[in-house]
C-alpha cells in the first residue's frame, strides 16, 4: 500500500498514520521528499487494503500495491492449468470449439442441434436450458425439462455439454445433466452463485461481466478457486462501450493480459461479442490470434427460425468455414486444431 | 419494428420479408424510396422484438420502435407512485434521507448507528448484512446474525430498515427484518432474485447496475412490476465510464430521463458514485437538484474505524451539514423535506 | 514515482533500476518487503514520468505519485481565480449565465437572439461562427462574416461574446470579436489551439473532451496557463459513456473534483450534456447544485427553425424559467444570482 | 428518418409534421397502428437530418434510416481501395509493416532506426516530428528539423515515410518530407486540418479518435475525401473505455466492420491500442486475424532509452519476431506478407 501525504501534513498527523500501521502489525517504510512524505507499507496488503487510511487527516490519497488476487495468479501456479472434458483438453496445445444453440428448443431439436456441431467439428456442445433475458416478457427457457433434452442430446453424439447455471438452487440439478457449468455475463458478481459452483464438483465456465474489469473478473474466478473448485475457463465475451454499431465491443486484447495474469485456460466467445453473424468469423480468429484456447460459438441449423439470438448464430456453412479457417490458423501460431 | 432493405434487396427478398411479417399476425407497411425499401411493422412488437430479421436475405438492419417495458412506463401509470413506508413517503413531495453504516458491525455498534441516523436527521435506516464483495477475502457480512441485530436498531429507534438481499434463498429471512429490500448494483440483472423479490410483500430498492442502461434498469424493475410486486424504488448510483479519479460517475443525468420515462420513485446513492467523502455532498445535491425522491447515504460516527466503505462515509457532522443543505434546497426546487 | 519489482527480481536488476534512478540526480528510497522491493522516487517527478523504467528487467510496474499538472492546481493558486468579463465576474459568488443559439444564423437574427438572451437575465451571449460539424455535408458556419454580426448584436445589447475558435490561423480574427474564446470539445487537445490562445490576451472557455479525463482536461488548461494566459474557464460539457439515451452522459460529478484539484472557475453546459431540450433544466440545476459558477444555455426564440441544435435549445420561456429556478436555488447554496 | 409520434398525438400535430416535411420537398409515408402512428421519410436524408423535428409537438422520437457518410462507403466504391506508397500496395493482398519509433530523436538515430526497421522486414518508416504531448512540459518533438531528419533517413533507405501533421499551417512542408500524412487520434475531429489534409497530395492515415464511434471514423474520413483526396487508410488504434490494465482497450472487432461499410484500407496500430511492450504482438496478430492490411509498429533498438513511448516500443528482436509471425499468420488467412 502506498500512502501518500498531503503537501501541508503536519507531524502529528503523519504520526497518526504510522501508529495505525503499526496498529495493523505491518511496517511502514517513509520516504520525505522535499515537498512530501510518502509511507510504502509492504507485507500482508489484505490487512490494510480496506481499511479507509484515505480519510485520515493529512493523507492525500492511498495506492494499493499488490493485486488482490491470489490462488488464480500465475506467481502461484506458474504452468497453464489444462482441464480434461471428454476428450477435450481446455487450455492444451490444442483448440477447443464449442458450439450450439443460444437456447435448447425441445428434445428432437437440440439432439438435430447437437448433431450438427459434431459434424462441423465441434468438441463440445454448449446450450442453454436457463435463460437470462433482459425481458420478462421474453421465452425464459425450458428449465429443468432442458437439461434432460441436454442429456439426451449428448447420449446420442457423446458430445460433453456446457450449460449455463442462473441459480443457487439448480447446482445439483444442473450438475447432473452438465459437463461445464456456466456462470454467465449477467452472474460475474453473483458470489453466492459464485460460492456454490466453488462447491461443485465441475469445470466452470466463467462469462466477463459487461463491464469488469480483468482485476473483478480474475477475482471472481478467485471465488471459485478459493471454494475448492480449480477447474475454472475464463470466458471473454465482449465488454460494454460507447461503440453501439455491435452488440458488444471485442475485447480479444484481454487475453494476453489474462494469459499473463494468470494460469487458467481461455476460451472466448466472438458471437456474443459482436452480436452480427457477419462478423463473428473475423472476431473469433482475432481471439484465437491473441492466443486463446479456443472458441464458444453460437451456432443454429436455421439462424432465421432459432428461438433466440438468432441474428448472430452461425448455421452449419458458417461452422464448418470457421472451423476451416481455424484448422488454417492453428498451425501458423504453434497450434493443433 | 423498422426493417430497411439493402438497395439491392430483390422483390422476392422483400416478398418473404412481408410473408414473415404477415406469418406472426402483423401488418407490414411498405415505403418504397428511390433508392430503398422500408418496412415499418406496428403492433404487438413483442411477437417480432425476438425475431431475427435482419439475417433475412436482403436486410440490411432492422430497428425496434417502442421500448420493451410495459407496467414501470409513465404511460401505464400518468402519476407519481408513492410509497410509504413507516413516515416516509417514498416519492412523495417531502424528499426521503436513508443513512447508515455499509456493514452490520455487530448489535450495539448498529444500534448506535441507526441513533445517529435519526438524531441527524435519516428517515429510514440503511445497513448491509449480507455483503457483497469483490474478494472473497473480505469480510462478507454478519449474515442472519446481522438482520436480528437490525431488528434490534429498528425496537430501538423506530427507523425502518432497508438492507440488502443477495441470495434467492433469504427472501423469506430477510423480509422477517426488512422494511425494504434492496437488490444491489451486482444483482441488478440477476433475474431470478428478481422474480423473487417481485413475490414478496414488501418494497424494493433497485440499485442501477454498472454499466446498465437506462432500458435496461427499467426492465429490471419491469420483472419485479410483472411478479406482482409494484412497489419498487429506482436508485441511481453511478456508473462505470473510462474516469477512474472517482469511483464511479455520478449519474444525475438519469434522474430527469426516469421521471420522463417511469412514475416509480427515485432515490439516489451519492456515496457509491462518489466513492471519496469530501464529494459526497455536493454529488448529493446534485442528484437533488435534479429531481430525485431523496438520498441513501453511507454514514458512520467514526468512518476511520468502519468495517467497510469508511472512506465514502460521512461522520456525523458530515451528515448534519448535509441535512440543512437539503433543508435549504429543497423549498428552492419546490420540495419539502 | 513508485516502481514495484517483480517477486522474482534479481540484486543485478535492482541496482540497475537504482543506477538509472540516480542517473537522473533523483534519490530512490527502497522498501524490502519478505516478497517483493518497492522504489519510490520523490522530487522531480518531471524528470522520471516518462522514462520507461516499466520495461527494465525485473521491473513489474511503475505508478506515478505527483499529478502532471502545476499552474492550474489549487496548490499552487489556493484563492479561487475570479474572470471579469463585462458585468459578470466569472468565478465570483454571483452565478453567471451565458445564453444564445448553437449558431450565428443571420445579422438580424443573431441581433434578435442576443436581445431574447438579454432579456431573459443572461449576462453574456454565445453563438458560433465557425462551426465543428461531424458531417462534411452540414451548415460549417458563417465564418468571418458571422463574427461581424457578433459584434453588431454586441453593439446592440452591449453583451460579452463568447464564441468558438477552432483553427490557430483565425486567432487575430476571433480575438477582435470576441469577449471570450472558446476552445470546443473536439479542440481539447489540439495543442497548437491551446498554445496559440495561450498567447491570445482574452478569456477561454476550455470545454472537456468527450473522454478526457479529469486530469487530460486540466492539462489542457495547463497548455493555455503555461503560454501566459491565466484566464481559462473550465466548461464540462457531458461525456461519452455506453448510455445513448441522451446525447451525452452529464458528468455534473467533476464539479467537485474540479473545485477540489484547481482554482479555475467552472461554467457548465447542459444542453450538450443532455442533447434534449426537455432535460436541460434539471440538468442545469444539477450542475449548479454540484458547485458550478454559471452555465452555457443553447437557447432560441423558435428551436424548431433553428439553424443547428434544435432538438436541444430552450425557447424563451425555457430561459426564462431556468433562470426564475436558478434565482431560487442560488441562495439556497449560499450564492448570488 | 423515422418519425415516432407519441401515443396520444393529436391529428392537428400529425398534420404539422407532414407538412413541414413536404415543405422540405420530402414525401412522407404514414403507418397508423392501434397505438402510435409513424412516419417515414426516405429520400434525400440529409435535408432532413438537421432539422429538429423531434421538438414538434406530439412527436416522441426520430431516427435516422440512412448512413451520413457516401464516398467512404463501400455502396459508393465497391472494390477495396489500394494505395500505392513506395513498393507498398497498402490494401493489397500483401500485408504493410511501418515500423519506427515514436519519435524523431535526431539526424543520426533517426537514420540508424530507419535501418532498423528495414532490416527487420518493414516497408514504411513511421516516426514523429511533431508530437501531441498531454503535458506542455514534456518533449514537443524535434519540428521542421525532424522532418528533415526523415528526408534523411529515407534518403539512407529507401523507405516511404509516414509522419504526423498536426498544424494545419504546416501542411506544406510536412509533403515535402513525408510520403503519407498522419493524422492522429487527438485530431481526428479537428475539421480544419481534415479539409487541409484533403486538399494535400499525399495519402493520409487518419487514426481513429479515443471514444469515436466507427460512423464518426468514417465521418472524418469524408470530410478527406470530399475534399478530393481520395487515399485515406484508417487506422484503429485502440479506444477508450473502463479498462484501465492497458493503455487503450483493443478495437480489433472494427476491422470487419470497417471493411463492411467501407472500401478504404485498413492499417492497425498495437502499439498504442496496448501501451505494454509485451501485449503488442498479439494485440498486431488479432488485429491482422480480424482482416487489417497491415500494422503500424513502434520500435526503437533501444526503448529503455527512447525519448518517448519506450514502453510500448518493441526492439529489434521483437520486431523480428512479430515478422516472423506475420509470415506464417498471412497465408493462413489467404493473405501474403
């Protein structure tokens, strides 16, 4: 933590701050300058971060040093974590691709659905029972029915499956029909859901808030780990701008950052992100260039009828041409696909 | 919905355009320009809102025209929504003070703190029992423990509490203890809290997600509205913009838009937009001046020592002094308070 | 200047960051925790700011600890600084009002709007020659020719004028028409304007760039101080976030800031923080509540037939009742109007 | 434009709005619903744009159907543009490398970093000469010698040089020594140089501005091209938003946007959009993924001594190593290098 003291501190009120440092059983180490003192506190930052050392008089204003984030760090696991699905090694050498539907449409469906993944090349199959939507006035899901749609779907093509998870109460459920749960966009900072998938005993897929930083988003990925659960994909999905002309804004610069951070695969999700179909190709191949492990991508026999999200689903031409492009693209940056 | 065609639309792309149309029992009507096509769709435009059009061969984009919220609309609902709660009137003409500690610190701290609050001046006490933090590091909260202590605040001092509620699974707990819930800025689009929430029988403040828009906070309060619970307070408390000297941006610009837009009242949190305390005040003012109901403030005697959020605390002075600044205000904007 | 060294930095990468540090004739001051070392650098940050000490090896990263900005900071000019200007002492206790069309439609015209701005109580009058249009294709202004008819509706009415400048050739130009310069949003950081208005020996509206940060835009005032020109007036103007309901997003929260970080006084334009017409006056008032000295109004006598910003002028009964609001809220904050 | 009239608009109000609009020599097309009556207007827009319709009573909305821009737009020029600068064919098949420091450092260093560049692969040389600085105080650049320092360096090598005007009085010497006109993100909406630059002889790389939207891009590019200059490349260079980690937020999701909506080519600058010398070539590889012709680099054989912009400046080895990558990554998106 770095303290810095107003220009016209007084003595007496620099003391008081050391004392309280002190207070904490941590060391202060002051640095006087000509016009100011400056107090770096080393150590255990957790003890002082909250603490509002801020509205002491003569404090100008504080910086935290060390990053809050622990267990979900690189200094702490130097190797890239790998997680094993079906015969998918997230975050491995080589690609990964999930694709599906937005929404589980019914049992025939999503199995049609499910199939066509595979077809184009797909390693996981990804869609959702439980749907956040904006509206409530919106379709909302199938609910538990969808998860046993989902069931069905992988015993026919042995695809393992991503589902999202909205509530603490569906863990269980959830987990019987899931390979991956997932916590989405809308759930980034719901720590009680957070907590429970922390519990679970199942890889987690973990959406970037709209707009959270890459410190929230680690830290909530934290949460997780910090449950018990290490088997955490962070998942960047486009943030939230002034740019309106797409759904979301690609934030694919994101990943080298990550990746530098920390220790836990990648996968991105370029449909969400752009929100057109046109652009989604482009968008996923800038992920993957920025060094992600793979891809979520929605895709749907039939854009125009789908139940949702239409406007940005790949159908199967668009799969198999990303897929294509990938197979291209992997080799040239020291990829398998 | 406004769906313009490519200049390049063909008569058969434009033909089954109007055959979708038409297929979801809506009337299109066609403008044909010199150079394109448009189509404008009025009506029930839920039926097309999710439809995805604009991949339709020879879409060039599709527009929706009315807003997506029904019950919040000042045009379901021409007057003001008042509610009362204890003395308060909650939008009424009397501008409303909530103020309290972020945390529940224990029963006799929280008892003295809700005695601050009324002696300054507060109508309602506000103090978090379950608390969400970034880190799950920090300290999250007395919990259950922390609603009884509450209570005891609220046999002491008559103030009715307002406190937060994060999981699906404490409505029936917290509505023991809570004279209004609040769903916090993190759970703004959790929607199944807000279904939730929307069955209960007591009022809700809805805290303003980060970066939500303001169609997006309406909808929220729309899914509380369409559970049958109509009694829900709309609270500004800045957002997330590219200014980090703050911790958020003040959000005063909202408050003329919502009063324009919805009849729910409106109270707003100057202690999160701001985040530091010598500008808590002024940002109060502004929301003030602005139109709101009245304020939620983070207040605690001694904010050096608060557990959380000390240093966007006011002390009890701080509060005083904004208590006759808003006394003075508020017969200026034609107020009482 | 902090430098924070990586966990794993070695003695030889420490002493060359401590050998650079005194290459600079600086004085580094280190902290040895158990996990990491932490350099601090007081004095003469100018010297440090903009070496890339970040990428020396063993180096995690650098923060800086001085802000960049001098003349305009309240340290170094603790009074306010009060711009006479006509009648209106800008920065004064008396709130200041500054009203007039987007822009210069006519000699009649701009005669007529001056005397509707007079009349209504604003003590100085605004309207643009030179026009910054986003589009090639819109009205660019009457130029020279609308800067004559400035003059002439301040012949008639005897109000200051406050007008933009946009191209460093017109200087001279500007200069002898107007009362006050006006450097627009889009211009923040054109340094060759601000230098050469810098040099000019009239008053500036300085108006903060669409996503300047507080700190970019007192730079900017700094550009203008530093040539020798002290009188700058700091214009927020909104800011551009991810909420496109309104045209900008009012950023009434630097008012604060502002006033805490420098001595220059602050008028406020609601008409572009807000872009309809319905909003301004709240917004204006918001802004006034906050701590501004006095606004900029778009108004017109008939905003339907108004050459540019319609959509968010007052008409003179707008003006006339944001300045009866004005009257009864200035006391109310302890100022004149 | 679209015109929504609210819900209980009078036919008296409906009536006024038709006629002002056949008053512009416009047709209106009028779709009455159960609930709201629209009017569309196609035809010439830009009559239309300006007008303020949405203040007419009984209107609640507008909305613009067509694009502000033509010459930029691909509709106006359906082939992708090319450049030819030196032996670049910048939007070619061939990706372009500029590569360069930030700024001009003297006669001798500028040649030695002009044959750093080339040696590592590059075909333009980038450098400034005059340069924007945030703070008065910092370096300005070397000016008009600089420039001639340029002449020098491409004298030695033989490589084009790109360099940045930023003073719309300097625009003839800066073509006597520069192959292609920077314009920089600071002065994407400074409309004076825009036209200057437009009349020039040069090709100009127009970088996009921090918060511009893509249409505001585009919008500054016409205002080049109605001038007459037609050989505008764009350069993203990343944007600014919530995201503090990196220096800019990556904006690789608006190359295929870009390339949609226009024919113009396409030159991404990394080095700014990330400002981390270790994030940059990945960020260059996204951009190049998502379809950019080339990139533009900062490097400098020494960034630890760079006079500006070390940080972010890759040495000679990362310059090689990002060609090295360029030249796998090409042929795998059908691209050569």
């Amino acid at each position: 933590m770095l303290i810095v003291l107003k220009q016209d501190a007084t003595q007496k009120e620099i003391d008081r701050v050391i004392e309280k440092i002190n207070s904490l059983d941590l060391t202060p180490h002051i640095s006087k300058g000509t016009q100011r003192t400056i107090i770096t506190v080393i150590g255990d930052e957790d003890k002082i971060r909250e603490q509002p050392l801020v509205i002491m008089p003569g404090v100008d204003y504080v910086q935290p040093i060390m990053q809050p984030y622990k267990l979900v760090s690189r200094a702490a696991h130097p190797e890239n974590t790998v997680i094993k699905v079906g015969d998918a090694l997230i975050g491995g050498n080589k690609l990964v691709l999930a694709a599906g539907p937005c929404s589980v449409e019914g049992e025939k469906e999503v199995i049609e659905h499910a199939k066509m993944a595979k077809k184009a090349g797909a390693t996981l199959f990804r869609a959702g029972a439980f749907k956040p939507r904006t509206s409530p006035y919106s379709f909302q899901g199938f609910g538990a029915k969808g998860l046993e749609y989902l069931s069905a779907a992988k015993r026919e093509t042995g695809l393992p499956i991503v589902t999202e998870i909205m509530d603490v109460r569906d863990v269980d459920l959830v987990c019987k029909h899931a390979d991956i749960l997932q916590v989405g966009t809308r759930n980034m900072s719901n720590f009680n859901l957070l907590k429970e998938v922390g519990r679970a005993k199942k890889p987690v897929i973990l959406k970037r808030g709209m707009s959270a930083t890459i410190v929230e988003f680690l830290m909530s990925a934290e949460y997780i780990l910090s449950e018990g659960n290490h088997e955490v994909i962070l998942c960047p999905r486009g943030i939230r701008t002034f740019e309106d002309i797409t759904r979301n804004t690609l934030d694919a610069g994101v990943v080298p950052v990550i990746r530098d951070l920390s220790h836990l695969p990648v996968l991105c999700d370029p449909s969400h992100a752009m929100g057109i179909t046109k652009y989604v190709t482009a968008a996923g191949l800038a992920y993957i260039a920025a060094g992600a492990d793979g891809l979520l991508i929605e895709a749907h026999p039939e854009p125009e009828n789908a139940t949702s999200d239409g406007q940005q689903s790949l159908d199967y031409y668009g799969l198999v041409n990303l897929v294509g492009k990938l197979a291209k693209i992997a080799p040239a940056i020291g990829r398998d696909f």
